[in-house]
C-alpha cells in the first residue's frame, strides 16, 4: 500500500478500503472502513491529523493537507471528513472539518476551519473561504461561494447514493487485487 510513516506515524487504514497504488498517504492518518482513495491523490498528515471516515470516498487527483499548531492557533487546523462523503475529482481540501453525507463537486478548494455541516452539496470549483460555516441542507456554489438554495430532495437523496456506488465501484477494484 502507498502509505509512508513520518515521525514515527504511519496511515491507519481500517478493514476493506481500496487505496490506488498511485496514491500517497504520510503521517498521521486514519481512514474509516469501505472508504476509497483513487489515483493521484496525496494526504500529508505531517504537520498535523488526517481523519476520514467510513464509506468516503477521496477521487483522482485531490490533495489534502493540514496546519500546524502555533500560539495563534493552538490547535492548528486538522482535516477531518465524516462518513459517505464524496470528494470528487481534484479537489483541495485544507485544515477543514466536514459532517456526514457531503459531495464536494470537482476542483472544489476548501480552506482552512471551514465547517460543512451534514448534507451539503458543493458545486463544481467552488471556493470556500476559511473559516465559513455550511449550512446543513443547502447547495453552495461559486467563487466565492454563495449558499445558492435549499436541496431538492433527490440531491438530497443522491449525497447517500454517490458514497454507495463508490463503496461497489472499491469492492470491484478489490476483487482484481
Ligand atoms: C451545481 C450543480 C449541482 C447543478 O445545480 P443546478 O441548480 O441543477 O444547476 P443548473 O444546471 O440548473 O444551473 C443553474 C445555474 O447555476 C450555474 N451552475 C451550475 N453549476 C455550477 C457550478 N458548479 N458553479 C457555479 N455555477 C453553476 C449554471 O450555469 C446556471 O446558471 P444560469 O442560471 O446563470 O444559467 C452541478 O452543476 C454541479 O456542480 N455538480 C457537481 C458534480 C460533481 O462535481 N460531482 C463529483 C464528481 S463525481
């Protein structure tokens, strides 16, 4: 597996993950089980954690990246994303927290301390700003971005059903190991 120890602390990746061979993960962190890391990502949990959890997926190119703690700032900012999320292709996410049942559309940039609630969907190259609350239920688009509308419920439905098929899509690519 791609993973490399820094600091004496290697990627904790849980049971049934499919992590591309061209992908690199350093340093602190952990991956929750039936998640995905696809070609080309790279997650450097050096300078501090990385949490992703169950059923997430992370697609083709995206980076992801933390920031140190310092007397500013004590507790720097982690990168933690929650369950059945999906990180579409080449986003950036830096030093943000992220709930539960989320799409970052692709090319998305979010900064450091923003805060995406449960069931959110963002837009295609759409750039959040640090430090911004989204807020649960509602489409965000733009740059910056702007809370666009309430979603439909079948975008709503969609957030669940995009991190299933990914989780299918992994134990497919499993299955040729
Ligand atoms: C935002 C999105 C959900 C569409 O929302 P929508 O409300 O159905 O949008 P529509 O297609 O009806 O377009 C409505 C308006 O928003 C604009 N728009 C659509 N997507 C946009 C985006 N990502 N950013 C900014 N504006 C966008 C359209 O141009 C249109 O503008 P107009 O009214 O001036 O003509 C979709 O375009 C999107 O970005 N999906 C993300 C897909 C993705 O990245 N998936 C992950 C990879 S697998």
């Amino acid at each position: 597996m791609p993973v490399r120890e820094y600091n004496s602390i290697s990627p904790s990746v849980a049971e049934r993950c499919y992590i591309d061979e061209s992908s690199v993960l350093v340093g602190e962190i952990t991956i929750g089980a039936d998640s995905s890391v696809w070609p080309l990502v790279a997650a450097r949990g050096d300078v501090n954690y990385i949490k992703v959890g169950a059923r997430t997926n992370i697609q083709d190119g995206s980076v992801l990246h933390v920031t140190r703690k310092s007397s500013g700032n004590p507790d720097g900012n982690p990168l933690i994303i929650g369950d059945d999320v999906t990180i579409g292709h080449k986003c950036m996410l830096h030093g943000c927290t992220l709930g539960n049942r989320i799409l970052v559309g692709m090319g998305a940039i979010v900064m450091d301390g923003a805060v995406v609630e449960d069931d959110v969907f963002i837009g295609a190259g759409t750039l959040v700003p640090p430090n911004k609350r989204l807020e649960s239920g509602y489409l965000y688009v733009g740059n910056p971005m702007m809370k666009k509308r309430p979603l439909k419920e079948s975008e709503q439905a969609f957030l669940k059903i995009s991190a299933d098929n990914y989780v299918r899509l992994k134990d497919e690519y499993l299955a040729q190991i």
